[in-house]
C-alpha cells in the first residue's frame, strides 16, 4: 500500500442546531449553532468526518458559517482532492498555504482527515497525536439563566448532578453595575467551592476594567478572559500587572505570531486553545508549545461543537503535556440535540477521549437529515 493518504470526495452540509438555554455574549444573544458539517472519502469508501462552528455571525470572530463553506467547497476543496498526502502535517499546512485566515474551515477539513486516517489506520486521534497525557479532562460550565438567583441555583444542580468545579459568567447583558452585582453575587455564593471565570468577550476599555478589576478579585473571581479588544496588548499588560486574578487570551490568539506578541508583551498568564479558532487541532498543539515555553498556563477552550469537534478537542487536550486550568467542553450539554449516536456529556467534573478509530463518535445520519431540513 503506498504511504500518506488522498481524498476522493469532499461534500459539506449547513446545519443549525438550537441551543437548551440562549447564552449572551458581549455582542448579543445567541440561541442557536451554526455549522458546517464536512465529509471527507477515499477511494475505498472510508469516511472521515469534522465540524466548523460559528456562533451568529461574524461577531465572535470574522467568519460567518456561509463564508466557511464556500471557503471550503470553492477555494480548498478543489485543491486537495485526488493528492497524495504524506501525513496530516503536510494536509494541513497546505490548507494553510491555500487561504489566509478562514480557521474554521481549514479546522473542519484538518479534523474530517484527522477522522479519516484513524479509521483508515484502525487508531483514535489521541494515538495520532502522541497518546494521552491524562485519562480524563475537567469540565467547566457556563452559568447564563440571566439572573443572580437562577445561575446560583443552576450552578448548585451542576455541581450536584455532573460535578462541575469551575464555571464561566459572561458580561456584557445589560447595564453595567447591575451585571457587575450580579456576578459578585454569583462569585460569592460559589468562593472556595468553584473556581469562577468572567469571559468579557473584548467588551471592556482599559479605563472600564481598570475601574472593575478590583471589585471582581476582591468578589473572588479567579479569571478574567479576553476583557480589552484583541489587539490592545499594552492594556492587557497593564491589568495584569495591577491584578493576581489571571488573565486569559482568547480572540487576541488568531495565530502563532500573536500567540508569541500576548506572551511577549505579558498580556495574559493563560490562554484559551480553540482549534475551531487556530485552524485546527496541529495549530492549537503549536500555540500551546509557545505558551508553554513563556510559562502561560493553558485553558481548553469551546467553540461551542458539536459532540463531533469537541472530541476532537478532546483528543488534542488529552494528549497536552500540562493543562493547568482544565477545559471548557461543555458544547453537547448546551445543545437540545446532536449529531452522534453517543453524546460526549460531562461526568464527575470530565470527559475521557472515546477510544473508537479515528475521533471516536458515530455520526446520526436520521439526525443530520432532519438537521438539514430544519436550517
Ligand atoms: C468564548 O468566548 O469563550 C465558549 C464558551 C463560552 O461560554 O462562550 C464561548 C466563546
Ligand atoms: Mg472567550
């Protein structure tokens, strides 16, 4: 058999799926996700499957779910079908060769050959990736019932019922002091029995979080993701230094280069993997080495998958050498349906990786039908 891999066919599918529980977000509501669902075939029938998810637009990020797709079927489809690969390195950096930016998409297609090589080699994708560092990867729970008394009882019940340790409150839903009283609220009721991040979704200026930092660290939030726009590093730098709670990069990292400017200029003591933001699973494996070498802690960051990507985030964390502030793989419990037989829901506080070939999840075809029909 000759060695590396070639695609035959690559077909995606739109898919919206609606959310439990609407999560708010500095930029609005969200009440549903988008995705594409791609489809990867080689010559003898194998198949491999991946995912790329927007949340609503091009609000979170610059891609919007049709721009992912036709960056798929019109610019990197037509090149990489019928070419032989050496290996999922040479695949993706030439899908990073083909298109700039469009992480998503690139994502979707690196995850769906990542699935397609385990099942052509009978391995999961932590195998693929090294093996597994840890057996299991801690969940976090995001808390958005939109008011104090009903976060606190739904943090209660997550921690009872799944063992939910740490949980994510989003700013940026109403009027600024009052959201502030809720969250010291909130970060009060759960001090010293959960670890409380507040993601602001760059939704601060410097002088706004300066005024808030030391409320919320004297409330006993531990973590602050992503408070200044993206590109203010400087400001970052600054709360940093005037602050003990950590600070955490998310849409800052749109790269390597940024990844490496946070860690140059100390605008953050962690960062957020995304692969659905990085480009995929090999780019947020890179962005964690740099963060690593500059002694930044890691986050296992959501796009808010599908149980498809987010056992593809799974494998990848899993296999990390050091994942100090857990994970964030709450996607499948957020949604009211999925697209696998077997959900990846959170127990005890984790998730272990599936141990089936390639990604380890079956896809619910009647599901994605009836998905399909419905977007
Ligand atoms: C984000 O900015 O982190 C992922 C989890 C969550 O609560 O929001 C998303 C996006
Ligand atoms: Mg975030």
């Amino acid at each position: 058999m000759p060695s590396g891999f070639s695609i035959e066919n690559i077909s995606t599918q739109r898919l919206d799926i609606p959310f439990s529980q609407p999560i708010r977000m500095s930029f609005g509501e969200l009440d549903r996700l988008n995705l594409v669902l791609v489809r990867l075939t080689d010559v003898q029938g194998v198949v491999g499957y991946g995912e790329a998810t927007i949340m609503g637009g091009p609000y979170w990020g610059p891609e919007s779910i049709e721009a992912v797709q036709v960056a798929i079927d019109r610019y990197l489809a037509p090149h990489i079908t019928n070419v032989r690969f050496a290996g999922i390195e040479e695949f993706s950096h030439r899908l990073a060769r083909l298109v700039r930016g469009n992480a998503a998409a690139r994502s979707a297609l690196e995850m769906a050959a990542f699935d397609l090589l385990g099942h052509q080699q009978q391995m999961s994708v932590k195998n693929l990736l090294g093996g597994c560092c840890r057996d299991r990867v801690e969940v976090a729970w995001t808390l958005s019932t939109g008011s104090e008394a009903g976060d606190i009882l739904e943090g209660e019940h997550a921690m009872l019922s799944r063992g939910h340790r740490r949980f994510k409150l989003k700013f940026g839903q109403g009027k600024a002091d009052e959201e502030l009283a809720r969250i010291v609220g909130i970060a009060e009721a759960f001090r010293g029995r959960a670890t409380i991040i507040l993601d602001i979704n760059q939704g601060w200026d410097l002088t706004t979080a300066l005024r808030y930092f030391p409320v919320l660290e004297e409330a006993g939030i531990d973590c602050i993701e992503q408070p200044l726009p993206m590109t203010d590093h400087q400001g970052a730098a600054r709360l940093r230094s005037s602050s003990t709670m950590d600070i955490i990069a998310d849409e800052s990292l749109v790269d390597l280069r940024s990844t490496f400017e946070v860690a140059r200029t100390g605008a953050a003591s962690a960062v957020s993997l995304k692969p659905n933001r990085d480009g995929g699973l090999l780019a947020s494996r890179r962005i964690a080495c740099v963060a690593a070498a500059a002694g930044l802690k890691l986050y296992g960051g959501t796009s808010l998958e599908s149980s498809l990507g987010t056992a593809a985030s799974l494998h990848l964390y899993s296999s990390l050498p050091e994942l100090q502030l857990g994970s964030e793989l709450f996607g499948p419990l957020r949604l009211q349906t999925d697209i696998v037989k077997e959900r990846l829901l959170p127990r005890n506080g984790g998730l272990k990786a599936p141990c089936g070939p390639g990604l380890g999840v079956v896809i619910d075809e009647d599901m994605v039908r009836t998905l399909r029909f419905q977007s």
